[in-house]
C-alpha cells in the first residue's frame, strides 16, 4: 500500500492531487469498487427453493387477478 504523507510547506490541494494520482495508479479503489456489489452464488438447493417460492407466488396473483381481487395493471411483461 502506498503511504502518503504531507511534506511540510506543501499545500493541501497539491498534496490531495498527488494523493489522488497514487490511489488511482495503485487501482486499489478500483477492485474496492468492482468487489462492492458481488453477490456470492448460491447453493443449487436454496435456488430451488427460491424458484418454487417463485412459482407458487405466481399462481396467487394470476388467481387474484382471476377472481377480480387483484388489478390488471400490477401484471409485469
């Protein structure tokens, strides 16, 4: 990791532009970022499970709608 210290005399926004440069040259913020929103996969049996939850759900509403209880315009394409 790149260490970053302020030189005595130096002005901030020099220091802060050069503090910048080396974060963004180390990309060390870039794999941060990139690992941000990484989800981990899940197991076939808990995906399964998801699916049927899925399914069945589906089955209510497209009965709801049926019967009037549910309006049409709830229904995504």
């Amino acid at each position: 990791m790149a260490d970053f210290t302020r030189k005595p005399g130096e002005r901030f926004e020099g220091f802060l532009r050069k503090f910048k440069r080396g974060l963004k040259n180390s990309k060390r913020l870039e794999k941060a970022r990139s690992k941000q929103h990484v989800e981990p996969t899940k197991n076939r049996q808990a995906q399964k499970k998801k699916a049927l939850i899925g399914l069945d759900l589906k089955k209510k509403n497209e009965y709801l709608r049926r019967i009037g209880k549910l309006p049409e315009s709830t229904m995504r394409r």
